[in-house]
C-alpha cells in the first residue's frame, strides 16, 4: 500500500477533510482571512529569520549558538519535508475536496507534512531551550501557523499534527547533537 493510498483510507474513513471544509469556510470571512494570511506569510521564514539574526546580534554565546541550531534545524527540516512530499504526494485539499479553497497561493504542489508548522516547531523547541522565556511568544505564533494552514485551505489537520510532532522530534535531537547543555532556569 502506498502512502497515498494511506492518506485516502484515512480521509474516507476520518471524514478530516469535512471538518477542513468547515475551518476553511470560517477562514473565508475578512478578518480572519486578513489575520491568518499574515501569520502564514511571516510563517514563510520572515519571522524565523529576524528572530535569527536578533540571537546571533545578542551578543552573547548562547545566542548564537541558538542561532547556529536553528539554522542547521532548518537546513534538515527543509530536507526532511521535501523528501516526505515526494515520497507520500498527498494532494492539497483544495485539489480534492471541491469545497474547499485555497485563500493563499501554496508554496509548493502536496501537502503532507506542513512544511510551515514543521519549521514553526522545530524553530521553537530549539529556541526556547536556549531562551526559555520566548515560550511566551513562540508557542501561540507555531500554533497560529499551524492552523493557519489548515484555515487557508493549504493543509489537513492530519498534515499539521504530523508535522507538529516531527518538528519536536527534530528540535529535541538537535539539542544534544548540537552538544547544547541547557542549565536550569
């Protein structure tokens, strides 16, 4: 059985992409559009790479070596998802599902896994270990682009949850792979 084949027993027999109807047709109004579009498109890597650069700019040891592996995590992230989308070619809702529409231009043509929430995660799991009050921030903005990407119709949940843990898996085996000692706060 081929991944695809996977992916079509699990919507048929889930109904997920019903309950991506309905997210996306919520995200059809105005000010939701306008909000989720904005934190997909910072998403892209306009946010990860300003907080990057703030890091390595820190001053500070730990800052850059933060920096340092959340650029080595992005280089595998971006790998690793590429490799699964040719590998599984799990369409994008909205070329399956007639009711759903893609209210932003996707980056790339499969969907499984989000290549957004992935990075989000995996961007995330890193910095916080290394500046644990970013929490504050990074959590709710990974989890605003991780549903962002199922409002604007690009994603099923399934992609962003696979996503999600595979970003945690990746952020947490760089830690000590980048040979980081995070001391207690």
């Amino acid at each position: 059985m081929s991944a695809l084949d996977l992916f079509q027993r699990l919507e048929a027999r889930s109904g997920e992409w019903r309950l991506c109807q309905r997210v996306n047709r919520w995200g059809g109004r105005r000010a939701a559009l306008v909000f989720f579009g904005a934190v997909s498109r910072l998403g892209d890597g306009v946010f990860w790479y300003v907080l990057i650069g703030v890091l390595l700019l820190s001053g500070t040891a730990r800052g850059a070596a933060a920096a340092l592996n959340m650029a080595l995590v992005g280089v595998v992230a971006l790998l690793l998802y590429r490799g699964l989308k040719r590998w599984t070619r799990r369409p994008r809702p909205f070329r399956t599902h007639g009711g759903i529409v893609a209210h932003v231009a996707p980056l790339d043509e499969f969907s499984f896994p989000s290549g957004h929430t992935l990075h989000a995660v995996s961007f995330t799991t890193v910095a916080i270990a290394y500046v644990p009050w970013l929490a504050l921030l990074l959590i709710p903005f990974a989890l605003l682009v991780g549903a962002s990407r199922v409002v604007l119709g690009l994603h099923y949940p399934s992609d962003v949850i696979a996503a999600t843990l595979i970003g945690i898996a990746l952020g947490t085996v760089s830690l000590p792979v980048a040979g980081l000692f995070v001391p207690a706060y």
